[in-house]
C-alpha cells in the first residue's frame, strides 16, 4: 500500500474542493436562468388571467407563448381540480391532481392550494417524474394564487452535463497528479 503524503493529502482534499465548486457554480448559473425564466413566464401568465380571466385557460393549454422549452404554464382551483396545463399534465385537465400524487406530496399541495392570494409568487420544491426521461428529478415551482385559481410555471433543477462532469473529472483528476 502506497503511503500518501500530508502535502499530496492536501493537494487532493483542495483538488476536490475546487472541483466542487465549479460543479456548484455550473449548476448555480443553470438555475439562476431556470428560474429567471420559470418567474418570467408566470408573470406573464399572471398578466393575461388578470386582463382575460378564464378565457386565458385555453391559451395555457396549447402550444405557443405559455410554453418555454420545458417550462409551462398550469392551473389548478383551490379544489385542486387541474383547469389547464401546457405541458405532459395536460391529462389531468378536469380531475383532482391529488389523486396523483404520494401522501408527502398531498399535503403539501394542500397547503399550496391555501395561500392567501395577498401572499404573491410563493415557490416549492418537489420530485416529479420528467416525462423527457423517466427520472424521478428535483422540480421547482412558482407560484401565484389569483382568485379560486392557482397559477404556475415549474422547471427540473439543473444537473450538470456530461462534458460538466468530463471537466470536473478531469480538474479533480489534474490535481491528484
């Protein structure tokens, strides 16, 4: 067994360190951008209901100007009964989304579904399946109640690609030689 110096110890323990953080500064860009958009795209929506109230529903429900790559807009009443989705929810339009959901899950849609209006855009985080893949992911959601209506734009938390991780790898690897 090879003994490793105190200095090569040292010089690992900060190769990883660093690594780490160029990991972390990756996904940290990815996310400010996600989430910048997933904002921007429920303003707006929020905008709309505002002006055209229900009749905006349809407009959420079709591909076009409330779709953003994987982000879009969905809408659900304070029952919980899926009113419009841009996106794969589009199934659930006309039912209760908690018949979908783990126990977890159901409350703390419970609890969405009870923000005062006066609270503004609330976010949450849960695990959802992307329809892209099949992963369960880390998803976050904005928010804003308006009315008996809950509008909102989500998006899957970043992860790094694989040239980030080819990259990573091969700061850590430079560091340990």
């Amino acid at each position: 067994m090879a003994v490793v110096s105190k200095n090569a110890c040292r010089q690992l323990l900060v190769g990883a360190l660093v690594a780490l953080c160029i990991g972390h500064a990756w996904a940290a860009g990815d996310e400010a951008q996600e989430a910048a958009a997933a904002k921007a795209l429920l303003e707006k929506a929020v905008a709309r209901y505002r002006v055209q109230g229900d009749k905006a529903l349809a407009e959420f429900s079709r591909q076009g100007e409330f779709v953003d790559g994987e982000r879009y807009v969905f809408v659900t009443d304070t029952k919980g009964i899926m009113l419009a989705s841009g996106g794969p929810s589009v199934a659930l339009i006309g039912r209760d989304v908690s018949s979908v959901l783990d126990p977890e899950l159901q409350k703390n849609f419970r609890q969405v579904l009870q923000t005062p209006e006066s609270a503004g855009v609330q976010q949450a985080e849960y695990r959802w399946q992307n329809w892209r893949d099949g992963e369960v992911e880390r998803k976050r959601v904005y928010f804003q109640r308006i009315g008996d209506r809950v509008l909102a734009v989500g998006y899957y938390v970043p992860r790094a690609s694989p040239e980030q991780a080819r990259a990573l790898l091969d700061t850590a690897s430079k560091a340990l030689e």
